[in-house]
C-alpha cells in the first residue's frame, strides 16, 4: 500500500495525526502497527495537537491489517465493532460479530463496501486464536 493510500483511509479529523505520521516516514501499516506505548508518548509529547486515542485507534487497525491480512475498511468496521485486538477478536463467535457488524450498519445507516459474512468472520476468529497461541508459546 502507496503513502498517499495509508493516509487517505484515515478520517479527516485525523488530520494531525496524519501531518505527524507523514513527517515521521511513518508511511505504512508494518511500521504503524510495531509503536510501542511509549512510541505514542512520545509523539503525544512532541507533537501536542496528536491524540493518544486516535494513535492507538491507527496502531489497533495497523495491527488488525498486518496480523490477519485484511483491508483497511474491514479493520475499521471491526475497531468500530469493538474489536481491537487479536485477543478479543479470538474471544468472540462468528454469528455474534456478525449481529454486531449489522447493528452497527443499521446504526450508522450504511452499506459496507467489504463483503463480511459468517465465513469470513469465522476464518479472521480462527486466524486470530492461533496467533494468539504462537505469541503465547
């Protein structure tokens, strides 16, 4: 994924964090997703106008992105879904994420340009329980 296509799936109201991370060459998920917590404290502190829960929001999707290798628009209907984690994600059943994917498309009164479904959403859970087991080993 191109610089300019990290920084376009990100809201505008991002805007800051965007400025900073294009200043920092912190122009792909890879390195998005390896900020540690104290990578975000310093930014905060360097960079005021960023926010700590918008950086960890961008960490939470890069993450999301790398580790079960999916796209940007599926990575924020999760987060928003209230999955932002791989451990979470493991924790959850697929007929239940899909009821919440659709609340939250109901809510939001949109249509979802990725297609999620119950397969879908069964093989990012499955992904996620072994990837949890191998950073656990």
């Amino acid at each position: 994924m191109t610089k300019e296509n990290i920084f376009e799936v990100l809201p505008s109201n991002y805007r800051h964090e965007k400025i900073f991370l294009s200043k920092a060459n912190l122009n792909n998920w890879e390195r998005l997703s390896k900020l540690s917590d104290s990578n975000l404290n310093k930014i905060i502190h360097n960079y005021p106008l960023c926010t700590e829960s918008r950086l960890r929001k961008i960490r939470a999707i890069a993450n999301l992105i790398i580790k079960l290798d999916i796209t940007p628009a599926q990575a924020y209907i999760l987060l928003h879904s209230g999955i932002s984690t791989l451990k979470t994600l493991s924790m959850q059943n697929p007929h239940g994420l899909e009821k919440k994917i659709g609340r939250l498309q109901r809510k939001l009164n949109v249509k979802v340009v990725s297609y999620i479904d119950y397969q879908l959403l069964n093989e990012w859970i499955n992904k996620a329980k072994v990837l949890i087991k191998v950073d656990l080993s």
